[in-house]
C-alpha cells in the first residue's frame, strides 16, 4: 500500500503532462464560421429605388479564407468552404497561421443567378479579417448576396 501510495504523484503528473499536450494539440486548429444569406428587396413606395426585404439562407454558396505572406515566406493559400443547407460554412484552419499571415474571409459565388451579386454587407465581398478569441471557434457575421435589381 506504501507503494502504490508514492506512485500516485507520478501517475498524476505523466496524465496532467498528457492532457496540457492533448490540448495544445487540439488549439493548433480553428473553426471559422457563418452564413451566407440571399437579401431580396421590394420597390419603394417612392418609387425611387428598392427596400430590403427579408434575408433568406442561401445553400451551395462558396466562401473563401485567403491568406497572403507571412514572415517565413509562405505565399498564398486559399481554403474554401460550401453553404448548408442552412447557409451555414465552416473552414477549419491552422491558428498559428491566421496570426502569422493576413487573412480574411469572403464570398465567391452563389449557386442560384436570382441572387448572385456580391454585397460588402459585414465586408463579404471586400474580406472580413477574422477576429480570434481565445476559444477554438470564431463565428462572423452573415455575408449576404442579393438579386441583380436590387439597390
């Protein structure tokens, strides 16, 4: 019993040593996340333009997270994500690398033409930088597509 008694801090100290490495492991990544709406408008009761009507998830939209140089020189690289069918993407990424590089989210296309062009509406088509906490998920606000004849 004297023993197993001495043991115990050890055992202690190899599992508090395998959880701290497990968890750095697991902090390496980060889970970038959002969605992607389509915003129709209806005309003004001016008739001069058009008012936003309701926003709707857009399904099969592409996203994209690009980052450019870096201190070691690594280049450029691109991850792209897909909607849900809730409009929901999500990029899982390197965090070190969000820190090492400039990055920034934004959208490529939509699959339906109905609503295709690209609004800066939360910088979806200028790129939003994705802000990180400390936790391992980062979510930004929607990015939003809207019909052609909408102002």
């Amino acid at each position: 019993m004297a023993c197993s008694m001495q043991l115990w801090p050890i055992v202690a100290i190899v599992l508090s040593a395998f959880t701290v490495s497990s968890l750095a492991a697991a902090a390496e990544y980060v889970r970038l996340q959002g969605t992607v709406l389509c915003q129709d408008c209806q005309s003004s009761m001016s008739g001069e333009g058009t008012l936003p009507t309701q926003r709707t998830p857009l399904q099969g939209a592409f996203v994209a997270l690009r980052c450019e140089g870096g201190e070691d020189g690594e280049g450029h690289r691109m991850w792209v994500g897909r909607t849900s069918a809730s409009g929901k993407w999500i990029i899982d990424v390197d965090g070190s690398l969000l820190q090492r590089q400039s990055c920034k989210v934004s959208v490529l296309s939509s699959p339906i033409p109905r609503c295709a062009v690209k609004t800066d509406v939360n910088f979806g088509s200028s790129g939003s930088i994705p802000i990180l906490d400390h936790s391992f998920s980062t979510t930004l606000a929607p990015f939003v597509f809207k019909p052609y004849y909408c102002h």
